[in-house]
C-alpha cells in the first residue's frame, strides 16, 4: 500500500506591482503588460500562484522577463521559484549544450514542455523529440511561463512529465494593440564578449477582433571565453480571427541557430589549466594538430602517427588529447506550424483542437582527433545529424453540469526522427577546410545510421467539482507509446527492434478549500508513467543488438513517480504566499551508462536499477513595500536519494542511501526591485548549494551564490510605449563557478569531464521602443 506522507512546507509569494492576481492565468491565453515593465502602480503582477489548483503551481508573466538581459532564454526567468535548479554556462542561459533544468530531484528528461500546447518533447540537447524553448519562440513574445513542480497538468501534451511541467503561452497580440490598429515594438542590444540583438515586431488588427503579429530577432556574440560565437535568427507569426463564438489561430515559428561549444572539463583540468580553458578553435589550428599528432605518437588516440617529428611531449600543461578539441559546434534549423479553433458549441459544451507540425535538421560537430581524415591530417570532424518530422493533434470537450466541469481530451503524435554519426575530412595540415558554422556535406565514412519513429496515443479525463468553498478534482491520463528502430545504413552498430510504453490508467485526486482571510488550503496525488524515447545516443536503443536483446529479454520497464503534495497559500493584503510540501516515490530508474568518453561515442548499457524517494518542502515569499519597493525571498529543500545498489559488469556500486545526482539539497532567491513611472532596478541573489556529479557522492562542486542587477529608465514623450533604456548585469561581482554539471553524463565514481564553468561578469545595454 502506497504511503501519504501530508509534509507542510514554507511559502511561494508574487514579486508584483501593486497586487497579487487571485485569478489562475491560462497559458494558451497569456496576458501581457501594457509594455514590457509598465510602470510603479499600473504594472500588473508578474509572478501568479495557482489559487484553487490542487497542485504547487506558479506562473511567471511577461513583465519578469522583460526586466532581464534582452534575449534571455525563460529558463532563467523561472530559476527564483522553489525547487528549480536551473544552470547554463553562458549569461543568458541559452547555449543548449550546457542548459539544464531540475525540479525535486527530477533531470529534464522527465520534465515536460509545452508552448500554447505543442508539445517541446524532453528538450533535450539530443534533440530527438521535440525543441528547445529558445528556438521555438522569442523570448519577448512569451506572455506566460507556468511551472508545475510535481508531475503537472493532467492535459499537458507530454509522456516525460514524471517530475514537473512547464508550459509557455506566447501572447495575444490585441494585448498589444489596445485601442491602436498597428503596433511597433523595437529593441536593440550590445553588451560584453561584442553582443549585439535587434528584435522587431509588428501587430496589426483589432484588440478583440482579427489580430495578428510578425517578428524578427537576430543575435550574435562572441563566446565568453576561447575562439567562437554564437548566434541566433528567428522569427515568430501569430494570428487570431474570430468567426462568430469560434476563435481560429495560427502560428509560424523559423530558427537558425548556431553555438560553437565551450569544452566540457573536469575538477583536475580546471585546476590545472583554470576556467578559461577552452578549445583551440580556427585560430589555433596548429596547436590543435601538434596535439593530435602527439596523442597519435603515444598511441593515446589510437591514429596512426603521420608525423613523428611532433614528439611525445604535449605543449604547455596540456597531459592528454582530450584536454582540447580542435573546435566544437551545434547547428539547428526549426521549423513548427499550427493552426488550431476553439469556442463554445452550447450553454455547456465547448472545445479546444489544434494540429501542429515540426521540422528540424541539426548537427553536431566535434572536432575528434580519434580519427584521421583521408588527407592525413591527424583529425577529423565527427558529428551528430538530427533530421525531425513531427506531426500531431491534441484537443479536448470540456462539459459544465451542476457543479461539475468534466474534461476528456487526448493527443496524437508521429514522430518520424533521422539520426546519424558521420565523419568529415580535414583538408591539409595548413587549411581546414571546414566551417564549424556551416552544415557539413560529403562525408567520408558512417559510423551509424538510423530510422526511429515514436507514435503517441494519450487521452485523458478530468472533473471539477465547485462546492463553493471545497474544490475537488478528480480524474486520469493514459498513453500508448510504441517506439521502433530500423537501419539507414549497414554497416550501423546499433541496436534495431520495438518497445512499448502503456500505462491506460494514471491517477489524478486534489482538493482546495478557502479557509477565509485570503487564506487556501490544497492537497493532491498524481500517479504519472514516462515513456520510452528513441535514438542513438541516450535512449534504450543506443546500445549493441545484443545488448538491446537482453534488455527486452529481462522486459525493461518504464519509470514512474507517484507525488503527494499539500501547502497553504496566503492572499492577504502586501503579503503573499504560499507553503507546501511534496513525497515523491520514483520506480524503476532507468540509468544509461556511456562506455567510453564523449567524444568517442561508444554504444551504451541501459538498465532500471531501482527507486529514488524525494520529499522536501518549498517556501517563497513576497512583500510589498512603500513608494514602489518590493522584497522577494524563495527557498527550497529536497532530500532525493537513491533506495537500491546498482548491479554492474564490475559488481555491485554501492548507491543506496546516495543523494540524487545535480539535486542541490538547498536552494534560495532574495530580491529587492523598485518601480516607478521612470525608473525601476532589481538586485536578486540566487544560492545553490552542492551538488554531487557521481553516483556515489565522492565527487561534487561547491555551493554557490550569483548576484544579477538591472537598473533602468522610461521616458514618455506621448508614443504607444515609453522609450526605455536598460542596463542588466549578470555575475554581478565576478565569481569563479561551476554552472552546469553532468554535460557528458553521470559516473558512478571519480572525476570526469563533465563540468562546464560559468560565464563571468557581463554587462548589456538595451534600448527600448514601442509606437
């Protein structure tokens, strides 16, 4: 018999102008700001708890994302509220290789994403069923973020969400135009390492009527540190035309994105070689084959030695080959289209429905010195190619009798998704050849190639049942989920064959009660399944055939969490709130295990190896002060430790007992923003404490506390939106730091290559405009 453990935890308040909303906001439905920070006693709140949820939930609007550096990803808005663990490397929390989320213990991989409802997949680097939030909208047309640190919204359109959903909501675009028939809004950026960023939109129409908007934003920068850049090109298209009682919408998003790498390192390389280590890049070229050539002359990379002459003693404090790539890159092109209707068929019947479509080509470079290429050069460029065709339908009818509003909803996906690792040859010992910026082509070998295609099949049914001061929802999900490989190519090394994830019946049970005085009583559980994925690099099909045999031989079993959840939220007055607690039981951990360094990419074992148990407690708070002041505090504490010992081809490791991996047991927000008709500032604070990166604990980086400003002025001279300029600085004070943890994978003990240092002090500039 499964166990309710009832935990009582510390409070989740709204950093507002003037007042805390008391309404749940809908993400497919977002309101925005006047503009982005209107101003001092006009601006509305920008951090919304979930009154009458049965769950912890809590919503960031536009204003908070406005007040941060332009162009940073809303992954970095959200790291303030409780029991999320966000990292990334670089200032705006966008680089894709190094960006993570957690929440109560639970990796992004059993986190679901959605935006307006389309569904993100995992968003994971891999890329292998959905995209990442930062290529599917820009970040000034989001109107809404929505965070559920428990398993989520029952309809979310997602079969990973074991652990937390966060859905997105782009915003309406007669929230735009106000009494106006055209809306201009501009911005342009520069700040640290040459950034720059121009973002451009225009909405047109009515505010209730047909409306619409098109935008454009281009950024380009420096890396912080080594030889590169990073650089992004999108633009976004929405449209909503009404016909009568129905709403018809649309949306187009294109993205073309590109990140050269920094270098993953490790305790011992940072040490030695200091955080600003990084890959050679184009202007190191013969450092980069001097390093090669020694790695061959030592028989460290297995390449046959071309030039003895090079010796056997690496330069500087370089001890081994893979101290440095040549150059490293991620390139991505996205493409998503949905069009979608809603409205009211009756008095009490009403419906949603909205078909998407997504494709993506990407590839990821890596400048391998494990392989020669056919010129002779000792190196070669070893990638990663994604090719995505998705295309799906999720809708529901939602049906009000009594004191009941009764949901059924469900979803279908196709998801056909190309995979491949190519080679590409090197010219000569003088030029490259190759631009780490540019899709390779003419490959001269192919490690693997493969054909995945996951069908989804979820449906759901929920009731609200309005008892007046008691709220009770009641209801259950369940999916379908059939996974099959197949070979593109020979002479692949991968497993091929099917797995099936299908959980018909997964439980849904909350309630809320007003106790008065502003006051919210919830309690919920959640019975959530995560299904299976399918690629080449992380999923159960990234193994040997053999490999791939034993596991649907022994019948691998897909991971599920049930979560118990109850707090107490607060609406009173200048002071807002809310206090919860979680138990979470975690089964049937899936744990992949990579059998070489990264960049060799050696096949991987898949196994379950047991349960993780988690509870925790999540305070945040919120208190309006005087003449436009306002203080924001947020902590959280989570116990998530693993209750079995793995069993490995080297014997048992000894992990239970052990905390989670990247699950940092304390986490703390402090805040102090002002807001006025003309300038407005926030100095926040964010603490992490340690985090462990091996399965048993003897390896960890340090806690650490990060201090971001923004200072800025609004200048009204009778135009739509006041002129603004905004400074922002991120690391304020120029700390050294570990940001993300785990970017090639989790071992079980010792030190590994797997940490990425985090970005120093940056400064920006924004000017902003709207007409």
């Amino acid at each position: 018999m499964r166990r309710l453990s009832i935990l009582l935890a510390g409070c989740a308040f709204a950093v507002a102008h003037p007042a805390f909303a008391a309404e749940d906001a809908t993400p497919d439905a977002a309101p925005a700001p006047d503009a982005a920070g209107a101003a001092g006693e006009t601006a509305p709140a920008i951090v919304v708890y979930g009154t009458g949820q049965t769950r912890q939930t809590q919503e960031l609007h536009a204003a908070d994302l406005a007040v941060l550096a332009a162009g940073t990803s809303p992954l970095k808005a959200i790291e303030k509220l409780p029991s999320v663990n966000f990292q990334s490397a670089d200032a705006f929390g966008s680089y894709e290789w190094s960006t993570r989320v957690t929440i109560r213990g639970f990796n992004q991989n059993q986190l679901g994403f959605t935006l307006d409802g389309i569904p993100l997949g995992n968003m994971s680097y891999g890329n292998m069923n959905g995209l990442h939030i930062s290529r599917a909208i820009s970040t000034e047309n989001i109107g809404v973020t929505s965070v559920s640190q428990g398993a989520g919204a029952i309809g979310a359109q997602s079969t990973s969400n074991l652990g937390g959903t966060l859905e997105f909501g782009s915003i309406d675009p007669g929230d735009l135009l106000h009494d106006h028939h055209v809306a201009i809004d501009a911005s342009g950026s520069y700040g640290s390492s040459e950034t720059w960023r121009g973002f451009g939109r225009v909405a047109v129409g009515t505010r209730d009527g047909v409306r619409g908007f098109a935008s454009l934003h281009y950024q380009t920068g420096n890396k912080w540190k080594g030889d590169g850049q990073q650089r992004q090109l999108m633009t976004n298209v929405k449209f909503i035309a009404p016909a009568g009682a129905i709403n018809f919408e649309g949306w187009y998003s294109y993205s073309d994105r590109v990140e050269q790498d920094y270098q993953d390192m490790s305790l011992e390389m940072i040490k030695r070689l200091g955080s600003n280590w990084d890959n050679f890049g184009p202007h190191q070229y013969a450092t980069a084959l001097q390093v090669a050539d020694v790695g061959a002359n030592t028989g460290y990379t297995g390449v046959t030695p071309t030039n003895p002459g090079a010796g056997t003693t690496y330069p500087g404090k370089i001890t081994s080959a893979d101290d440095a790539y040549y150059d490293a890159a991620g390139l991505r092109r996205d493409w998503v289209y949905a069009f979608g209707a809603s409205g009211p068929l009756s008095d009490r019947l009403s419906f949603s429905l909205k078909g998407y479509y997504h494709h993506n080509r990407g590839q990821g470079l890596w400048g391998t010195p494990y392989l020669a290429s056919p010129s002779g050069v000792p190196m070669s460029v070893r990638t990663t190619e994604y090719n995505i065709q998705r295309e799906g339908v999720f809708g529901n009818f939602v049906y009000t009798v009594a004191h009941n509003k009764i949901t059924v909803g469900g979803w279908f996906e196709n998801n056909d998704f190309d995979q491949a690792r190519r080679f590409y040859g090197l010219t000569s010992r003088t030029e490259p050849g190759i631009d780490f910026h540019h899709f390779l082509v003419n490959p001269f070998a192919t490690q693997w190639d493969m054909a995945y295609n996951t069908k989804t099949y979820q449906y759901y049914v929920s009731d609200d049942i309005d008892l007046g001061a008691l709220k009770i929802n009641v209801g259950w999900k369940g999916f379908d989920v059939e996974n099959s490989a197949a070979k593109r190519a020979a002479q692949s090394n991968l497993a091929t064959g099917a797995l099936k994830a299908r959980d018909w019946f997964q439980p849904h049970a909350g309630l809320t009660y007003k106790l008065g005085g502003g006051a919210e009583a919830f309690a919920g559980f959640t019975q959530s399944t995560r299904a299976f994925t399918a690629d080449g690099t992380s999923s159960p099909f990234s193994t040997t055939q053999a490999g791939f045999n034993q596991i649907a031989a022994n019948g691998l079993k897909p991971e599920e969490s049930d979560t118990y959840e109850t707090g107490l939220r607060l609406n009173r007055g200048k002071f807002n709130g809310v206090l919860g607690g979680y138990w979470v039981n975690f089964r049937n951990r899936l744990l992949t295990i990579p059998t070489s360094v990264g960049i060799v990419g050696s096949a991987n074992l898949v196994q379950n190896v047991g349960n993780v148990r988690s509870y925790g407690i999540e305070a945040v708070g919120n208190y309006k002060l005087p003449y436009g002041f306002a203080l924001f505090a947020s902590y959280s504490y989570n116990n998530s430790t693993y209750r079995d010992n793995v069993v490995t081809a080297k014997g048992i490791a000894p992990t239970a007992g052990k905390t989670v991996v990247d699950a940092p047991k304390h986490l703390a927000r402090g805040e102090l923003s002002y807001d006025s008709k003309s300038f407005y500032g926030r100095v926040a604070v964010n603490y992490m404490s340690r985090r462990y990166f091996t399965y048993l604990n003897d390896q960890s980086v340090p806690g650490r506390a990060l201090v971001d400003a923004t200072l800025g002025y609004r200048l009204d001279v009778g135009q739509r939106v006041p002129l603004e300029i905004q400074v922002n600085a991120t690391n304020l004070f120029d700390k050294g730091y570990v940001a993300t943890i785990g970017s090639n994978g989790f071992g079980f003990s010792g030190d590994a290559q797997t940490l990425l240092p985090g970005a120093p002090r940056q400064v920006f500039v924004s000017l902003k405009a709207g007409f």
